[in-house]
C-alpha cells in the first residue's frame, strides 16, 4: 500500500475514534473495555504510546489488577533504492501486569510492568499453514527461514541496528493518572495522563533510553442492552532515546475503536482497530511504525469478579506492524 494512502487510512480511523469519543461525551456509557492489544513492533512498543485505558475509573476504594500475555511474531524484509534495508524477523513473549486504583473520588491511578523476552521463537510454521488456510498475504515470509532472529537495519549502507540473539528484560515503567470526566449507568468519558519512565534497556529492546509523556481520552457507551461501543485517542511526546535517535518522531498520534456484543451469558465477543502515526521517518515502510491492526476476541466474565480474555490481531497494513498476536488476559476487581 503506498505510504500516502497508508497515512489517510491512519488518519481516517483516528477521526473516527476522536469522533465516537466526542458522542460518547454527551451520552450516559456502559461497561465495555478494550483488549490490552498495542502495536508490537519491535522498536514501536519501546516508546510510550498508550495502552488501552479505563474510560470508567474505580470507585473510591476500589481497584482492578490484570495480567496479559501477548505472543508476537513478526516476519518482514523490505528494501529501497537508496540502499536502505530492514529485516524484523522473529518472536516476542510479553507479559504484563497492571493495576488501577481509585485514589480519590473522581481520580485513579494506573501502572503496568512487563517483562519481554525476544528470540526466534516456534510459530512461524503454525502460521504458514494459518494464512494459506484463510487465503491471507503472506507477505515476506516465504524469504526468510522458520524461527530465526533476526532485527537489522542498514540506511544508506551504513548498519544502524543488528540483532540476532535473545534478549529479555523488564520494559520501561508507564504510570497514568486519570480524571473521571462523565460517568453514568449507561457510559463514561476519562481523562489520562501518562509518563513513561526509561527503566529498560535500550540495548536489549526492552526501552527506548528516554521518558516520554501523553494524554489521553478514553469513552465507552451503550448502545442497547447487548451492544458497547469504546474509543480512546491518545497523543504522545518523545524523548529523545538511544533507539534510532535521529530519525525520532518527536509527537506520535494513536487511537483505538471497538464494539463488544453480549452473546451469551457472561461470554462477550470484541472486535477492535488500533492505529498509530509513525514514530520514525525511515524511508520504509516497516520500519516507520506506522500501523492499523484488528483485533478480534472473546472474554468470559464469571460470578466471582474474575475477567478471561483471548483474542487475535492482525496488520490490516502488510508489513508495517508484527504479523499476529495472539492475547492471553485475566483481570479481577478488588
């Protein structure tokens, strides 16, 4: 797809979730939330664009604590005349732990830590045969061999990035206050601001070496007894890291839009987009970051206050974000 109409379609899902934000302002919101899906492009997630936040905040007293586990794969090679190449081959295994906590009517606190440990994994013939089944684009994958490591860049000949052995550590911190701006029995509207704390490692892709800031809106609302719909947008200041220093956006835009439907019982399905403008100006495609995936999922809520959630995402933009990831959760209020 060519970059300039992979940035309207970017800027065109981010109207629409400013938008549904907006009408979710002036209408009461219900209880849908969003999957903890981001983009997991290897250099992408090192900077503090925004998880999926709570557009509903916990009453006084009260909290939330999940975990999540999101299994990356990601297999692309891409090249331009100017001598510029890229090869993001291999696997991430992500876990993340967050908490929210009412702190004062109106105003909750929110902070995550997660652990992430890169190789060359075990599913790409898994979805070799998962995309021939469904007919899907396969991409570059046919050029590169199964579970390999792989992260190089070179711009103008010149190598910039080569990584081609595991790596694990702790990420950068993210902490976020957030203001209740609406709320009712039928839907929410939040206020967030996060600032992300360099305590990774930028030579092990577990951080980008700098703190960054963002502010977000995040709504949900009903639309009948079976039906919710959430939105969140986000801006993001960088600071200047230690990854791909120059070529460094210094303000990112993201967003994210879904429904939910109540199938059955305590058993929703979701279908969620998340987009984000690119955060380096490489001069290819799958190394600006800039990405639209969708997620698709299923949650399961039980009487005792626990939360399960599965879900899948794709990249709507070939190449511009890892191939799939699959997404494990559990969440419990307290």
């Amino acid at each position: 797809m060519p970059s300039s109409r992979r940035t309207r379609v970017a800027r065109s899902v981010i109207r629409i979730v400013i938008v549904t934000a907006a009408v979710a302002a002036g209408i009461p919101a219900a209880h849908a939330e969003p999957f903890q899906i981001r983009n997991q492009h290897p250099f992408v997630q090192l900077f503090g664009l925004p998880a999926p936040l709570a557009a509903r905040l916990p009453a006084p007293g009260a909290g939330e604590a999940s975990a999540a586990v999101s299994w990356v794969n990601f297999a692309v090679v891409q090249g331009n005349g100017n001598n510029d190449r890229a090869t993001l081959d291999g696997e991430v295994v992500e876990t993340r732990v967050r908490v929210d906590r009412a702190v004062a009517p109106r105003v909750a606190v929110h902070a995550e830590l997660a652990y992430r440990s890169l190789g060359g994994g075990t599913l790409d013939p898994f979805i070799d045969d998962f995309h021939d089944v469904l007919g899907l684009p396969t991409g570059s994958r046919p050029q590169l061999p199964h579970d390999r490591l792989l992260i190089a860049y070179a711009r103008h000949d010149l190598t910039l990035v080569d990584v081609h052995d595991d790596r694990a550590g702790f990420s950068d911190l993210p902490i976020a206050i957030g203001w209740q701006w609406l709320a009712s029995s039928q839907g929410a509207v939040a206020a967030w601001l996060t600032v992300k704390l360099p305590t990774g490692q930028p030579d092990e892709l577990t951080g980008s070496g700098a703190a960054d800031a963002a502010a977000s809106i995040a709504a949900q609302r009903d639309l009948g007894s079976r039906w919710q719909l959430f939105g969140q947008a986000n801006v993001a200041w960088l600071g200047r890291g230690d990854v791909l220093r120059e070529l460094q956006h210094d303000v990112v835009g993201s967003a994210l839009a879904g429904v939910t439907w109540h199938a059955w019982r305590e058993l929703d399905l979701t279908a969620q987009v998340d987009a984000n403008t690119a955060v380096f100006d490489a001069g290819l495609e799958a190394m600006d970051g800039e990405a639209v995936l969708l997620t698709l999922g299923a949650s399961y809520r039980t009487h005792g206050a626990w939360r399960f959630e599965f879900a899948i995402s794709e990249d709507v933009q070939i190449d511009a974000s890892p191939d799939v990831v699959f997404a494990f959760g559990l969440r419990h209020g307290f």
